[in-house]
C-alpha cells in the first residue's frame, strides 16, 4: 500500500525532474559552512582570503543551481512539491531554502555589507514563515508517528539561532532575540523528542543515520549566536552550549564504524554544515579563552570539514552522471 506523504514516483517515462529532491539544498548549507569555517580560521592563522572567497563562489552557485532546478520543478510538477511537503521526513528540509540564505548574507557581510543585509531581510522572513509552516504541518491534522522523528527535524530549530550570527551586526537586535529564543526553545523540545525516538524506538533506517551529525549543529550554532547577543563574552551559557556540541560531536563519533558501511545518499550533506558549525565555535572559543589546545581542535575540524564536503561533492557529481540522483524512493 503506498503511503499518502510517498513522493508520486510516475512512470518510468516521468521526466526526472520531478524526483528532484529537497535535501539538495543541505549542500548549499555545507558549502556556506565552509566558507564561513575557512573565514575565521584565515583571520586565526593569518592567511589570504583567497579560499573563503573562493568556496563563497561555490555557495552562490550551488544555490543559483538548485534553486534553478527546484524552482523549475515547482512550475512543472506542483504536485510533486506539495508531495515533499506533505512527507514526515522531507518537510523538514524546507527551511534549508531560508537557512542557505542566512548563511551566504553572513559569509557575504564582509564583502558587500548592503546585498548581505538584502539577502538576510529574505532569509530571516522566509525562516519565520516556514518555522511557522513546518510546525503547524508537524500539529495539524495529520497523525505523525515516532519512526517518523529523526534529526532532520531539527533542521526548522537550527535555522532560526542563525539568524542573530549576522542579524546582530546588521542591527536587528531584537528581531535576533526573537529567532534565537524560538530556536533554543524548540531545540530542547525536540531534543527530547529524538532522544526518545533514538532510545526506545526502532533504530533510524540506513539512509537517515548520517542525519545523527545534525544533532551537532543546534548547541554549536547556538553559541556562535550567544556570542553575538553577549557581545562576545564567555559566561557559563556560551560554555555550556560549546561544551554540549563537543559532548554529541563524541556521541556521533561513537557510531561512524556504522555511517561507514553504507551507500552514498543526499543524506550523506548532513554531515557537512554540523561539522563546519563546531570547527568554527572551537576556533572562535579557542581564541576568546586563548586555548591553544581548542584553537588546534578546531583547526583539525577544518581540514575535516574540506575532506568532507570535497568527497561529498564528488560523490554526488558521480551520482549525477550515473543517474542516482532525481530517481524514485
């Protein structure tokens, strides 16, 4: 029997198109990751800004790129997206749209501050309107069950405590306020949720385990957001949200041996933007503690973080051409 939120897969005719997925925008995420990663890490080390401009290229054009397609595919195939919308697990990827914006507006404020403020005014209202559109989706009518929690749920959360990391200094204080209580709020609520769902439920199906990294994301981007309503300051809270990415960084650790047995899938970006987020928190923790230690930590992460979303762009171009990609679930 075919689920009512299954994707419509056609027939084998259909034009690929329509299987065009959602979670591809999890890659403009990594790549905004690495750019803002590799940005601090050039003001740490003292290098040119040669390599942050550079992957702030490739984020541009990755999301040029797949909003071009995603966007085609809405004219298309509406039917298609409403079917996303409606699917447990997809829904939730919506706000990667809003998210990506976010995070080109903060790696472009240093080179062009007027178009980064532009872009994050969109990005911070397309974020309320889909925080608001995926949470009554997750209360309306429709029953939701607990094999179809995963991590990917907090994809809405995360989305919203990046708003302060460029809206503070554009000036939008209180509108950053607004964005960061939501996200913590709904961080600890649906850690709650996945938690449960992880301990006394059936385990999360192969293609979803690599969505466990995200569980990294929320506590990291938190304190760089922290940061920016403290006005930089360590207190306890920016320790506390540093020291518990670190604390679920090792609990994913602890199940890599298992993230490497399986295939390549979408689900695989997820690892990419969670990890960019703690590197950068270590080395911003690092500098302001004057940690040496922590500095190197994050320094590991990224080299980690360019291993990572390099492999993964190339197994996707791979994909691509070997049509893996756009193809029914």
């Amino acid at each position: 029997m075919t689920h009512s939120s299954e994707i419509p897969s056609g027939d084998a005719a259909a034009p690929r198109l329509v299987h065009f997925p959602i979670p591809l925008f999890a890659s403009v995420m990594g790549f905004a990751g690495l750019t803002l990663v590799l940005h601090q890490a050039e003001l740490v080390f003292g290098w040119g800004h040669w390599g942050s401009t550079l992957c702030l290229a490739l984020t541009i054009f990755d999301f040029v790129l797949v909003g071009f397609f995603y966007v085609l595919k809405a004219l298309r195939h509406p039917g298609a997206v409403v079917a996303e919308w409606r699917h447990p697990v997809r829904l939730a990827f919506f706000p990667a749209i809003s998210i990506s914006l976010l995070l080109i507006a903060t790696a472009l404020r240093p080179h062009a501050s007027g178009l980064a403020e532009f872009i994050w005014l969109i990005g911070a209202i397309a974020q309320g309107a889909l925080t608001l559109a995926v949470i009554s989706g997750w209360i309306g009518k429709r029953a939701f069950q607990p094999m179809h929690i995963s991590p990917a749920w907090f994809v809405p959360a995360v989305g919203n405590v990046v708003v302060p990391v460029a809206g503070v200094g554009f000036g939008y204080t209180e509108v950053s306020w607004l964005f960061f209580a939501t996200g913590m709020l709904f961080w600890i609520l649906l850690l709650t949720l996945v938690l449960n769902r992880l301990i006394f439920h059936d385990p999360l199906p192969a293609r979803l385990l690599p969505t466990l990294v995200i569980l990294i994301a929320p506590p990291a981007v938190g304190f760089l957001a922290w940061l920016q309503l403290n006005g930089g300051e360590i207190d306890a809270l920016a320790r506390m949200l540093f020291y518990g990415a670190v604390l679920f960084a090792a609990i994913v650790c602890t199940q890599m041996p298992g993230f490497l047995r399986l295939p390549f899938a979408l689900s695989w970006w997820a690892l990419s933007f969670p990890v960019a987020a703690l590197s950068l928190a270590a080395l911003r923790y690092g500098t302001l503690i004057q940690q040496p230690g922590i500095v190197m930590f994050g320094a590991v992460g990224v080299a980690l973080v360019v291993v990572i979303v390099v492999a993964l762009t190339v197994r996707t171009i791979r994909a691509v051409f070997a049509g893996q990609i756009c193809v029914p679930e």
